[in-house]
C-alpha cells in the first residue's frame, strides 16, 4: 500500500514538471500573436536649428494673371445708334453733293454749247478770251467740288474720332470689372476667345448712355462750303469736262 502511494506520488510530480513549461510556452506564444492595437509611437523631437514652414496667410490672394481683351471700335461704331445716325446723314450728303455736281455740269454743258454757238459770230481774239475765261471758271468748278468731298470726309472722321473718344470711359469701365491690363485692336490680333471681346457689350453701353449722339460736328472752314451744297458726303465727283472745244477753238485758225 505505502508502495503503491510512492508511486502514484511519483507519477503526479513527474507530469507537473513536464506540463509547466507546455503552458507557460502557449501563453508566451498566444501574447506574441496578438496584435498590439493601444501602441503609441513617439514621433522625433524637431532639432533647434530646423525651420519649420508656415502655411501661405489665407487672407492674401493669390496673384491674378494678366487678362488681355479685345476690340473692333470701326465694328463697334457702325453697329452702335452714333454711327447708324451718322450713316444716315452722311448718305444724305452724299446724294445732295451728287446732284449739286449733276446741275453744275449741266451749266457748264450749256454754257460750253452756247459758246460754241456763238463762235462764227466773234473774231478768233474775242473767242479766245471767253473760252479762256469759261475754262477759268470750270477748273474754279472741279476745285470746289472736290473740296467740298474732302470737307465731308473730314467731317466723317472727326465723328468717328469723336465716337471713340466718347466710349474711352466705357471702355475703361470693362477693363477694371475684367481685371485687364490692355485692349487690343481685334483686327490686328490672330486669335481670341469670344468671352475676351468686348465689342458687342461696348456699343451696348454706348446706345444706353448716348444713344445716336449728336450730328455731324462742324470743322474749321467749313462756313463758306457749308452755303451751298458744300458741306456733303463721300461721293464720287462727276469731272465735267467742258475745256474741249475750247481747246479745238484755239487749234481751230
């Protein structure tokens, strides 16, 4: 019986020192698997002499590109109410200079067959001298026709000029709400986007703060054309030419 205890004794020490080390090796291996979730990594203090970047200040903006716009201002004005009313009056001083040309050639015609008429009658001194004085007063003729185109002309340019200078201020306005630096004539420029052309908006301003203007402005000199049919449009003169016969008079013996 004491025997049969010894041994039973034996047994149970012997599975005890060999079951400890199996358990304390499951656990140690259990603790290695599991995964590590409350781990804190310290993060390296920044060294004395570093330079830390601060973030750009939010309430400086950032710098805007340069915005370019474009412009046709003969576009412009012949679409706008100024120029439409100026077209208007210049095609009737155009068709006013056309007949006044029209009724002194047909004076001078007159003029020029009386004449001839009236050359059996008078002695070649005398015919010369009412053919010279007849030539005198045709080439008198061309010069005031001409010159009352050119008078036109100056006047249409200086409406046209007047019209440009009158939409600087309009113009001025589209650059500052655009942010641009500088208007460029569209004619001279190879491309642009439509938003960059401020064209049509130009001569919609224009027609609500001037409407068609005023008429066409008066230039020095203009007084003594301005008396008789003068003062007119781009028209083509008619040349009259009624300095023929007397030409074939004085070659005549």
């Amino acid at each position: 019986m004491r025997v049969r205890a010894g041994v039973w004794l034996g047994a149970a020490l012997l599975a005890l020192s060999l079951g400890a080390p199996v358990a304390a090796q499951e656990v140690t291996e259990g603790a290695a698997l599991a995964p590590v979730t409350d781990a804190v990594v310290p993060l390296p203090e920044p060294a004395e002499d570093a330079v830390v970047e601060e973030p750009d200040d939010p309430a400086e903006p950032p710098p805007m590109p340069v915005a370019v716009l474009v412009l046709d201002v003969e576009q412009a004005y012949d679409a706008s109410a100024w120029g439409k009313r100026s077209q208007e009056q210049l095609k009737t001083a155009a068709r006013e200079i056309e007949a006044e040309n029209k009724r002194l050639e047909a004076q001078l015609t007159a003029e020029e067959q009386a004449l001839s008429a009236e050359r059996p009658t008078l002695d070649p001194a005398a015919f010369r001298k009412k053919a010279e004085a007849f030539d005198a007063r045709a080439q008198q003729v061309r010069r005031d026709r001409a010159e009352a185109v050119r008078a036109l002309n100056a006047r249409a340019d200086a409406d046209r000029s007047a019209f440009l200078e009158a939409s600087l201020p309009v113009v001025t306005a589209l650059m500052q709400e655009r942010d641009a630096a500088i208007v460029l004539d569209r004619r001279q420029t190879l491309l642009a986007i439509s938003t960059a052309d401020i064209t049509a908006e130009l001569v919609r301003r224009m027609d609500e703060t001037l409407g068609e203007g005023g008429p066409l402005p008066e230039l020095p000199g203009d007084a003594a054309t301005a008396t008789g049919a003068a003062a007119e449009t781009p028209a083509p003169v008619r040349d009259a030419s009624p300095s023929e016969p007397e030409d074939q008079a004085r070659t005549t013996p």
